[in-house]
C-alpha cells in the first residue's frame, strides 16, 4: 500500500509541473495530468512488481475429507465430518476422500487402512482452489508435508473421544511346525482408559474349536503386555489351518482390534532332515543355522554310537527305522559324514553331501583361500556379495574333479597361490539335485561370528533354494508375495514366480458362502493386487496355476488411538494466508496503462499538441 501512495505522488508531481506548469493548459490541463498521472502509476507499479497476499484462492472450494478407519472407530466423529464437509462443499463445491490415496468419496463409511494427506494437498495445491481438510489429526505423514505445500488450506479438526479399549497389536506365529513339535505363539497387548474388571480372556480357536483360553491379569492402564503361549500342534492337525487369536475385555468398545489371524502349516515330516554321522558340534551348528535360514521345518538325527541314533534337539533316542522313514518322506536330505544310512533309503530327492574329515581320506591340507572371482552358477547371484577376504582360510580341500554336467559354485586357491580347486559343487536337475560340500574347516567361519558367520547363512540359504526348487511343482507357479494374512484395507499381492508373466490372468476366489472370479493384470515386475472385505479366503487360478488360502484381518492399526499432529500452515491457528500474488499477473493493470496513455495521446493530437 504504501509503494502505491509514493507511486502515486510521483506520478502526479511530474504530470502536474509538465501541464500545469511549463504548458500551462489550465482546467483542460488537469485533465491530462489526471491520465498521466494514472499511466505513470502503472508503470511504476509494474516496474518494481510488489506482491500481496490474498485470502484464499479463486475458484469452487475443494474439501479433503480424512476417509480413514479411525474416523469410523469408537470415538471418532465421522458423521460430524461428514456434516462439514457437505457444508463447506455447498452445493458446487467438490469433496475428496483421503487415506492410502485421494480421490472421489465414493463410500458413505470410512474404509482406508491408513491416513496420509500429501498427495491429497499436492493434488489440490496444483489446482489452485480454496481448500479446507476434516479431519481427526491422526495422520501418518503430517511431518513429511513440504513447507508451504498447506497453504491456502483450511483445516477443520474433530479429534476422536477417549474411550476405553485394549488390541492385540502383535502375533507372532510360525509358518510351518511339525506335528509332534509345539507351536510357539508370542503375543503384544495394548490397554489404554478405564476398561472394568481386572483380567483380560485371551482364546485361541480353530474355527470354532477352542483350542486353549488364558485368564491373564490387567495391569494398571495404559499398559502394554507381552505374553508366550506354547501349544500343541496336535490340537490342530495336520494340513493347513487358520489360527484366531481373540481378547476379550469388558468396557472395551472398539472389538475390531481384538481379534488376530495366522495362517499355520502343520507337516507330518519335516521338508529337511539333517543326518550327522557320526555326531560332531559342527553338526549341531549346521542344523541351527538350517532352521534359520530355510523357513522350512527342520529335523536332525545324529549316530552316537554303532546303531544308536538321537533327535538333535531334544536328545531323545530314535530308532534305525524312525531315521530311515524321515530321510524317505524328507523334501531334502542333508548328509554330513557317512552317508551309510543315506545309501540304505531307497528315495528321489535332492541331497546335500558334508564329508568330514573322518570321511575324506584324500584331502589336500593347507590353507585354502576361497577366490575372489565366484564362477558363475545358479548360485552365483547370492553369492556374489560375500566378502571372500574377510573369510578365514579352510582346513583342506578333498581331491575332486568335476564330472561332465558339474558346475562349481565356489572355488579356493592355497595359500592365495596356484590353481583354484572345488569347494563346493553342484550337479543334476529336475529332482535329482545335489550339492557336495569338498572343502573342510568351515568351522572357521562360523567361529569367528560376523562376516564369517553371515557367510556360512547366505551359503547355505542359497543351496537349500536351489534344491529345494527341484521339488516345486506347477501348484506354486503363483504365490502370494505379501503373505497369507494381510490387515484390513489392505490388498491381497499375487506374484508370479514363473520366467514368464500373463498380460492377464483369472483367480477363483471362496468363502464358505460364496465364489467370485478376479481378472488380474499383472505389472512388469509380474505383481497385481486384489482387495477383500474381512474374512478368510482360498483362492485357485484358472487351468491349475496355483492355489492357495488368504486371510483379510479385521484390524487395522487406524482403530488404535494416535496422537493428533496439526498440520504446519504457516501461520498462527489452523487458518493459514493465501498465496503471494505479484501485479505482474494482474493482467488489467497493462490494459490500464495502454488505455490512458492511448487516450492521451488521442486528445493531445485532437488539441494539435506535439
């Protein structure tokens, strides 16, 4: 304003001393100063370009509404936002659902999975309409909102009520046991507010089948609790089972959260066996770092004795024939020391061979360097990114040349010196697969633990996938790469494994009541995504591609209560300043100019003025 008042005295003193006072034009003269003055103004104006702000932005508003779970949940206001959202909108206006994305508000219940309010100002910010958001505060993303990206924004806040409530936040379940193992279940409660009583039920069921119930004590709130469970696979059976996990809490007024579900695989022989023979502490080692890193269950058994034979873990003895039945139903055998027994079992299967020292009777001693250079094999890919310098040297090497069809996935050199020898060999294909294992003193890796120990797990979780691969048949082409069990809101992601991907593909998808048929259009990378309402599902691609069963969870973290963060606006409250707009952009300030001066040009040529 007050570039304008100086704009605007210039402007005047120098049109008034030229036609008032040197052409001394009188009364008519007046009225040119006047359109110079006016002239002379925009131009100074437009010259410097001053900015101002103005409130609010041109156009029919926009309104954000937060569409996520935690505004329907208990305490949350959603029929209050609703409300405000319509009004604000007004009958032109256009209203926005928000919360894993933006777009139009299609549903009358609140059903994203998360809050995240981001991509919803980018959107309307490029618009350039008034905006206003509703929402309950509980946003995900509020802190990585770029400075400046709310403004224009208004923002309406109906924060949820605080109302009593407990969830199952966490529950860790194996994917796989064995029918005479014990299942592990580990378990995180949340307890917030005043819930009555002082215990809380937790069931664990199979369907309808109660499979055990705990009454465990409520601490004061808000609290968080952590218990383990230990049940019996038996309970369940064999096959693959949906576990539920419930808790029950009286004055707890949001359920939702109170119910968990694991899809669990429960075998009746482990897809590994490992065979130590005769027993060794390598063996043990070599059977712990298995079942770490295969995700499969694993069984060992080791020879104490001429014909004595125990369970690796629970040191139990087991007969000739128990051993002989596990390597026969096993989907891999690995073999260390003597594969006496191995050679007595009459089965197809991939096998993984570890002589030891007591075995090999030509080994070369030394120390063996393994080579920088990994040659190339189908194990080539994971092994790669091993540092072979920081690996300490092996015992020995056994004599070995590779057949024809052999490939060597890892190789050694003595000393660092001469010609590389096998460490590591591979050979087969379909359901004959085998590695051997020629170098010895791996015990050195794993004794120094770090690159050493890390070494030993990516070696051996790249052999069990190779062999392990033989098995596979057409049934599994299709897995679901996001799990058997997903949250609510949260679509179901199917992956091919296969070397080639569909432009398009149809999935059966059952309930107990009901099959529906999904056309999925896999992306580049061979992913596409179906979204399900709550419930349990098996699913079947057309032609025998693959199968499988999925679990949409009721709960959803949007139920449990978050803090309210205030999205950062620029200015003092929720209400923030519009946009700075230059006088530049004002395009009738030019017209304005070019019109005075045009007119004074025209009425100085009317009058005969130069």
């Amino acid at each position: 304003m007050l570039l304008v008042v100086i704009a605007v005295g210039i402007a005047a003193t120098i049109a008034g001393v030229i036609y008032l006072r040197q052409e001394k034009l009188g009364l008519e003269g007046f009225g040119f100063a006047v359109l110079r003055t006016v002239g002379f103004t925009a131009l100074i104006l437009l010259l410097f370009n001053p900015g101002c702000s103005q409130r609010g932005s041109r156009g029919l508003p926009i309104v954000l509404l937060d569409r996520s779970l935690s505004m329907g949940a208990a305490g949350g206001r959603w029929s209050a936002a609703l409300d405000t959202a319509r009004a604000i909108a007004g009958s032109d206006g256009t209203i926005l659902g928000f919360g894993h994305g933006v777009g139009p508000l299609a549903d009358s219940q609140p059903t994203d999975g998360s809050s995240r309010i981001r991509e919803a100002l980018a959107e309307t910010r490029a618009l350039g309409r008034p905006t206003t958001v509703v929402t309950d505060g509980e946003l995900t993303d509020a802190g990585d909102i770029p400075p400046g990206l709310a403004w224009g924004a208004t923002v309406v806040l109906l924060p949820r009520d605080t109302v009593p409530g407990a969830a199952l936040v966490a529950v860790g379940v194996p994917d796989r046991v064995q029918l005479d193992d014990s299942i592990p279940v580990s378990v995180t409660i949340a307890v917030w507010g005043n819930v009555q009583g002082d215990t809380l039920i937790l069931d664990v069921l199979e369907g309808e089948r109660r499979i055990v119930v705990r009454a465990l004590g409520l601490p004061e709130t808000p609290a968080v609790l952590q218990r383990h469970l230990v049940l019996p696979a038996r309970r369940l059976g064999t096959g693959r089972r949906v576990m539920e996990l419930r808790l029950t809490v009286d004055g707890d007024r949001e359920t939702r959260d109170n119910v968990r579900k694991r899809v669990i695989t429960v075998t009746e022989q482990p897809a590994i066996v490992v065979i130590v023979d005769p027993a060794d502490w390598e063996g043990r080692f070599l059977l712990r770092v298995l079942s770490d890193v295969s995700g499969v269950p694993v069984r060992g058994f080791a020879r104490i004795g001429l014909e004595e034979w125990v369970d690796m873990r629970s040191l139990e003895p087991v007969s000739l024939v128990q051993v002989r039945s596990a390597i026969r139903t096993a989907g891999l055998v690995v073999a260390r020391g003597s594969d006496n027994v191995l050679s007595t079992v009459n089965r197809r299967g991939p096998v993984w061979r570890w002589p030891t020292g007591n075995t090999v009777r030509t080994a070369l001693p030394g120390d063996w360097y393994l080579a920088r250079q990994v040659p190339a094999s189908p194990l080539a890919g994971a092994l790669t990114r091993l540092e072979w310098d920081s690996l300490p040297p092996l015992t020995g090497v056994q004599v070995s040349e590779p057949d024809s069809g052999d490939w060597v996935a890892v190789a050694a050199q003595l000393g660092r010196r001469g010609a590389a020898r096998p460490v590591l060999l591979g050979r087969g294909l379909g359901r004959d697969r085998e590695l051997i294992t020629v170098g010895t003193g791996l015990w050195r890796w794993t004794f120094r633990g770090g690159a050493g120990l890390e070494a030993v797990k990516t070696l051996l979780a790249a052999g069990v996938d190779w062999l392990l691969q033989s098995g596979r048949t057409v049934q599994e082409e299709v897995l679901l790469a996001s799990g058997p069990v997903v949250r609510r809101s949260t679509p179901l992601l199917f992956e091919w494994s296969g070397s080639s991907v569909p432009d398009s593909a149809v999935v059966r998808i059952a309930t107990e009541h009901e099959e529906r048929e999904h056309t999925l259009f896999p992306d580049p990378e061979g992913r596409a995504q179906v979204s399900l309402e709550p419930g349990v599902y098996r699913w079947e691609m057309a032609g025998a591609a693959g199968s499988g069963l999925a679990v949409v969870e009721e709960y959803s973290d949007e139920f449990l209560p978050r803090q309210v963060v205030e999205i950062d606006t620029g200015v003092d409250g929720s209400h923030v300043l519009s946009e700075e707009l230059f006088l530049r952009q004002r395009w009738w300030l030019f017209f304005l100019a070019v019109l005075v001066f045009s007119a004074e040009w025209a009425w100085r040529q009317r009058r005969g003025l130069p």
